[in-house]
C-alpha cells in the first residue's frame, strides 16, 4: 500500500482509529480490517481526502453507484473538516491525518458525528483508548 494512494471521506478517519470488528456487514467489516490494518501497517500511505464515495464505501450496503444513500456523511465530512482544518482534495500522508483526526475520536465525537448510528459504540471504544 506505499505506494498506493487511498481516497478517504475525513469522517471514515475517525471511524478507522476507532474500528473494532464491527460494520454494516460481514463484507464490509472484513474490507474495513483490511484497510485499518494496511493503514497501521504503513502510516506513510498516501490518502487524499473526499467528500464523495471512497475505498471504505466501496463495501458498504450504503452505496448506490457513486453516492450514499444516507445524507449523514456530508454532515460529519464538514465537521471533521471544519475542525482540523483540512479541505476536500487535500493529499497527506494516513500518519498527519490520522494525528490530526485522533483527538476528535477521543473527545469529539458527539460534537462530530451527531447522530452516527455507531455513535455509542465509538464513544465506548474511545474511552477504553483513554486507558491505554
């Protein structure tokens, strides 16, 4: 994946540091392991941040063709936008956004991500992170 570049919704990067095996479906979960993992593996990784369907979304039951069925990502994409200060079509590397992204997941989800179907369990997972 080094030299791959991953199109990323600035949203999914909270729910990577966040992820614990949990997703809409078997398929989706197995990609999004796969994806975490590759991005703990490498945090050199080119992404490039998207307000539009991304690697994460192509394995989700969300989808339709290009777009999401659900208009909660738009929402959470500004708000992780607003908040650190990253525009969509930025390029970075996983290791800047994700230093930039992590305290959100910590301590900001609520503010972020309101309404997140996953909200409780993110805030669960963020606080067990507290103690490590």
């Amino acid at each position: 994946m080094s030299e791959e570049t991953l199109f990323l919704r600035p949203h999914h990067g909270l729910c990577i540091l966040n992820f614990r095996g949990h997703g809409y479906s078997d398929a989706f979960s197995v990609h999004m392991a796969e994806t975490v993992q590759k991005l703990r593996d490498n945090p050199k990784t080119k992404i490039v941040l998207t307000t539009s369907c991304d690697e994460l979304c192509s394995a989700c039951p969300h989808r339709e063709g290009d777009h999401c069925t659900s208009k909660k990502p738009p929402l959470f994409d500004g708000n992780v936008l607003r908040e650190t200060g990253f525009s969509a079509g930025q390029e970075l590397t996983w290791e800047a956004f994700s230093q930039k992204t992590d305290p959100l997941s910590r301590h900001a989800l609520k503010k972020t991500c309101p309404g997140c179907e996953w909200l409780s369990l993110c805030q669960e997972i963020a606080k067990e992170r507290e103690t490590i």
